[in-house]
C-alpha cells in the first residue's frame, strides 16, 4: 500500500455508484483514481486525474490501486469480485452480494484461499444508531422477536425483485443482531401493480431463527412515504432503529416510557468507506463482511423458494 490518500477504483456509476463518487470527493483521504463506466456524461463528476474506462476489467484488475468498490447490478458481481480477488486488491461490493447462493459460496471459498478482503456494503450495519442498538442489546438478555416496516416509492427495477432489493437489508440486521441465519422462511405478497415507473410490490417476509425468535419484516417499493422502523423486543424493552426520523434510536419500556438514545452523527457510507480503510490499512484476511452477504443471499434464497 503506498502512503497519502488511498488509490481506490470504482466498477459503476449509476444511481449509487454516483453517491459513492460525491462521498469519495467529499471525504478525508480517498482518491478516486479509477472508473469503469459507459457513461459519457460522468466525467463532469470526477477529478480530471481519475481514469476512466469503458471495460471493468481494467479496474477490478489494476495493479496500481489500494482497493476496488464495485456497484452494479447484482448478477454481475461475481465475475467483479473475483477478477479483483485475482489480482490481490480489495473489495467493497454492494448488496445483494449475488442472486444466486452456490455462486455467493465459491467466493468464499477463493476469498479464503487468497486472504482476501472482501466487504459488503449492508449499508444499515454501518449506522452508528444500528451499532449503538447492537451494543445495547447485549445487555438485554433474549431477543423475544423482531418486527420491520421498510421502504420508499421506488426504486422500480426490472433486473432484481423488491425481495432481493430492500428484503436485504432487514434480512442483514436480524442475521447480525442475531449471530444466526433463519432456518424456516415464509414470504406473503401483501400488494402486487405494475406502476408507471415499473414493478411494485409490498410483501411480508416470515422469518424463524435457530433460537426460536420470530421476525416479521414488511419491505415494500409502493410506499407514499419513506418509512424505516426496526424494531428489536426483548423482556422488558424494546429497542428501535430508525433511520428517516431525528431520532434515528430509541428505547421503549413495556411501561410505555420512551427514551430517546444519542448516537454519533456519522453517516452510514462514511463509515462503510472509512471500515473498509482500516482493513486495507490493516493488510490482513478480513472476510466477516463477505460472510455476513453470504448468509443474506441463503436467507433471500430460502425466502425465493417458499413464495
């Protein structure tokens, strides 16, 4: 790793691709030397010394970068990943991690054998009030059950379902709120159109856990309103995770007393990006982010094949 800033190469400049080339700009650090897209309208957004190419393989395989982020459609990125594996840089790869298991599951096993560093970008793992939740927990005994309501209008796609596409990230804070994966999964579909924009869905998602805990998770795309509330119950509290409102963390006795609990301002993708620095920094086998994805991609699969 060479010193100063670090030299990093991004597969991708959509939608969230774009996000992660203002907050690479904006942050302390970081230098986007590299870009892979066929956009030709993206070179407005970057610094005149990035290097931009139409062929990915370009960057995922550079040999002068510290680490490689690859934001593009899921089914492509286990092709990406494995490219950057091959020539030792980093990862940090967006959810879902694939769409498909036994592909999700190779990866670890070459990810493995290189000592790679590999990353998944579940991006509400990385928010301060999720970590502070987290950390709070331990403190509570048994999680009794969780209960979910999540979504926005949109993003309406036709390459990847609303269960893959925000099922996600609920999926991925039981999984790490738990320290286990479902063993029984049941998917209702509460509302199904065809908008304007594209396919909209609202679903609820049935999750049971090794432990007996229940999740009950309610993601849609069709929602007026955005709308996150996560909610942990344990004995004699319940703590919820909410990260549209002020108070992104709050605590709720059974009592019905509700106290409102501070946490850091840090933003999510601040923290994704710096995380994914320190392991780079670090320069030792890092894959609990890679095996976190693995088990999100078994979950949707269980889910997939219960509908």
């Amino acid at each position: 790793m060479r010193g100063g800033p670090l030299r990093l190469g991004l597969v991708g400049a959509g939608r969230w691709g774009q996000v992660y080339i203002k907050t690479l700009e904006r942050l302390v650090g970081f230098s986007l030397v590299r870009l892979a897209s066929n956009n030709s309208e993206i070179k407005s957004l970057v610094h005149e010394e990035c290097q931009i190419s139409g062929n990915w393989q370009e960057v995922a395989s550079a040999d002068d970068l510290d680490g490689v982020i690859i934001a593009t459609p899921p089914e492509l990125h286990a092709q990406m990943v494995l490219a950057a594996i091959a020539a030792s840089n980093p990862v940090l790869v967006e959810k879902p991690l694939t769409i498909d298991f036994d592909e999700a599951r190779a990866l670890l096993d070459v990810a493995e054998k290189q000592k790679a560093i590999v990353h998944v970008d579940h991006i509400h793992l990385y928010h301060p009030a999720f970590r502070a939740m987290k950390l709070l927990g331990k403190a509570l005994g048994q999680v009794q059950s969780i209960y979910s309501v999540a979504g926005d209008w949109g993003p309406f796609r036709y390459d990847i379902p609303v269960l893959w596409d925000r099922g996600c990230h609920d999926i991925a804070m039981c999984i790490d709120i738990l320290g286990e994966e479902p063993i029984k999964a049941s998917v209702r579909i509460d509302e199904n159109q065809l908008t304007e924009y594209g396919p909209g869905e609202r679903i609820t998602i049935l999750l049971t856990f090794p432990s007996g805990v229940n999740a009950n998770l309610e993601i849609s795309n069709l929602f007026k309103k955005k709308r996150r509330s996560f909610a942990v119950q344990y004995e004699e509290q319940t703590l919820i995770y909410d990260d549209i409102n002020k108070v992104a963390l709050s605590r709720k006795w059974n009592s019905g007393v509700v106290e409102n609990i501070d946490i850091s301002k840090v933003l999510p993708l601040d923290q994704v990006l710096m995380d994914f620095a320190t392991a780079i920094r670090r320069d030792k086998i890092d894959l609990e982010g890679l095996k976190i994805g693995i088990q999100v991609v078994n979950a949707l699969d269980l889910c997939q094949k219960s509908m």
